[in-house]
C-alpha cells in the first residue's frame, strides 16, 4: 500500500508531461485574417417614369362681334397661337350686334360684346338651345374726338352732345353748338349701327338705345373712323377709348362735362368711374357647349389668366382679380 501511494505522483508527472509534448507536437492551424469588407456598390436607381406631354391642342375657334373688344381678342389670340401653334382662331368685327347673330344661332363660340346682351338676343339664343358664359374682361372709356386743327372744342357736355347726335337734330355747324364757336360745318364720325357701341353712346348720350340721326359717316371698323377724323378738320366721332390710345398722334380727346365738370378719359378716371357717363364694362361670351372642345376651354382660360395685362397693353383698364378668377368658376 505504501509503495503504490509512492508511485501515484511519479505516474501524475509522467502524465502532465505527455500532454505537454503531445501539444508541441500538433501543428497550430493558421488564423485566418479578416477579410476585408466590400466597398457597398450603388445599386442603379430606377429612373422615375417620364410624364407624357400634353397632347397638341388642335382645331378652329370662331369668334366676331365688337370691334372694340376686338383689340383685346386679337392680342389674347395672338399669344395663344405661340402656344398652342395648330389652333386657329378667327376674330371677326361685324360689331357687337352681328357678332352675337351668329352666336346665337351658333355660327361661333365667342362673342365680343361692348354691351350686354339684349333680351331679344337671349330669347333667339334660349330659341336655338345656346347656352352661354358671360365674362367681363374690360372697362372702356367711350372717348369723343375731334382734328388736331380743332382749336375750340376742347370740352362738350352731355346735353350739346345729344343736341347734335339725337335724331332729328338739324346741327350742321360748330356754332350752332355754341356761338362763339366758329361757322364751320360739323361733319360726323361713329360706329354702325350694329356696333356695341353706337347702342351704347345713344343710350346714355341721347336717352334711348340706337336713337341717333342717320346723317354721319358709320362704320364698325373703328380703324376707319380714325382715318376719317384724323383727315378732316370739321370731324367730331366717338369709339373705344383704345383706338384713341394707338392713334394719338392723329387725334384729340375732348373732354366730357356730365355736371361735375370737363373730364377726359384717362387710365384713372375710366377705372374710378369719373369719366361718367361713358365708362363701360366690355364682355366676351361663350357658347357653354362649346367649352366641352378641349381648344376653346383653354383659349377661354388663357384669356382669363394672360388677357390682363394684355388689356393694358391695347389700353383699356383691367377688371379686379376677383372678376378674372369668378370667370375662371364659369367655364368650370
């Protein structure tokens, strides 16, 4: 018992050094290094899908009536065309009452006016199942003019105009006007009688709606009634307040005395209502079926958003915003 506890130790040492030698023995497997990471490489992105262009617009607007809208018209027109190339718009000036002739019966989708419609006009257009869109664009000064060589009548009240313009009048000379001015023959210058315009200056001038002595030069050309004034001395006429502005050079505006006082159309006394009583709102009106055309919506919508500042530029006096964006809900 003695000697086999003596043994046990010797047999312990002999043991721890087998496994020592045995370790050194057994070949170390190498630690493999990290490998390194792979710089992340951007994944293509998906370009976004492209937005198809609109389609071209295309066809043909038809559109007559006022030759003082006119100018506007053809401007607004003139613009939408750079935009909108394969539309064509004809703007015709038969004035405001052959315009809306034709409206009515549904030769066209727009309508100049320099008045508003008749209730003979509606009733012919209700007759022909024509619905339509009234919208405001303007407001005109109806100026009255004479020749640059006239050195007299710088000023006219309401009444001397209806003493020469209403019907029946027998006023051929300036001094039958006032004496003191001189004995020279009056020669009349106006729009026809299908114009707006005449409606509107026999209205407030000689009481009554087309109530005007039939013995001037007419036409509903107001281009014609510049050349006419601006090559006769004697001349006195009446038109839109735009035709003046283009031709200044030509003509002269006599200022208008309603009771307050002699007041001559200008940018601010036609926006304020000063130059009473010939300060109007002029319209253009659209054929409500014909705003299902994708062409006349938009021309009718550029109008509204673009024709502002066009007005200006042919010099008549843009509505408020707030007109501009009602009409917007109109033709919704």
């Amino acid at each position: 018992m003695t000697n086999n506890l003596r043994k046990w130790p010797v047999a312990l040492a002999a043991l721890l050094a087998i496994t020592v030698l045995l370790g050194a023995c057994t070949p170390t497997t190498p630690t493999a290094a990290p490998t390194p990471a792979s710089p992340t490489q951007p994944q293509p992105s998906t370009p976004a899908p492209t937005a198809r262009p609109p389609a071209a617009l295309s066809g043909t607007i038809e559109i007559d009536g006022s030759s003082t809208v006119y100018p506007i018209t053809e401007a607004v027109a003139e613009e939408f065309r750079k935009v909108h190339p394969q539309v064509r718009i004809n703007v015709g000036i038969s004035g405001t009452g052959g315009g809306f002739k034709r409206f009515v019966v549904g030769e066209t989708q727009i309508s100049d006016a320099s008045r508003a419609i008749s209730s003979s006009e509606k009733e012919l257009a209700t007759k022909n199942n024509i619905q339509w869109a009234e919208l405001p664009v303007a407001y005109d000064g109806l100026s009255v003019l004479i020749n640059p060589k006239n050195a007299w009548a710088t000023s006219m009240t309401t009444a001397e105009l209806k003493k020469v313009w209403a019907p029946g009048s027998t006023v051929k000379r300036w001094n039958q006007v006032r004496t003191e001015w001189p004995d020279k023959p009056i020669n009349l210058y106006g729009p026809g009688t299908d114009s707006g315009t005449f409606d509107y200056f026999t209205e407030v001038i000689t009481g009554k709606a087309k109530a005007s002595r039939p013995d001037f030069t007419a036409s509903e050309d107001d281009n014609v009634l510049v050349q006419g004034i601006a090559g006769d001395p004697n001349s006195l006429g009446y038109f839109g307040y735009a035709y003046y502005a283009e031709n200044k050079d030509k003509m002269k505006l006599v200022a208008i005395d309603a009771g307050k006082g002699p007041v001559l159309p200008t940018v601010e006394t036609i926006n304020n209502g000063t130059y009473s009583p010939l300060s109007r709102p002029i319209f253009i009106y659209v054929n409500k079926a014909a705003l299902a055309r994708p062409e006349v919506k938009e021309f009718v919508r550029f109008y509204m958003t673009q024709g502002p500042k066009l007005v200006s530029e042919v010099g008549y006096v843009p509505m408020n915003t707030t007109t501009y964006d009602e009409n917007l809900t109109k033709i919704r």
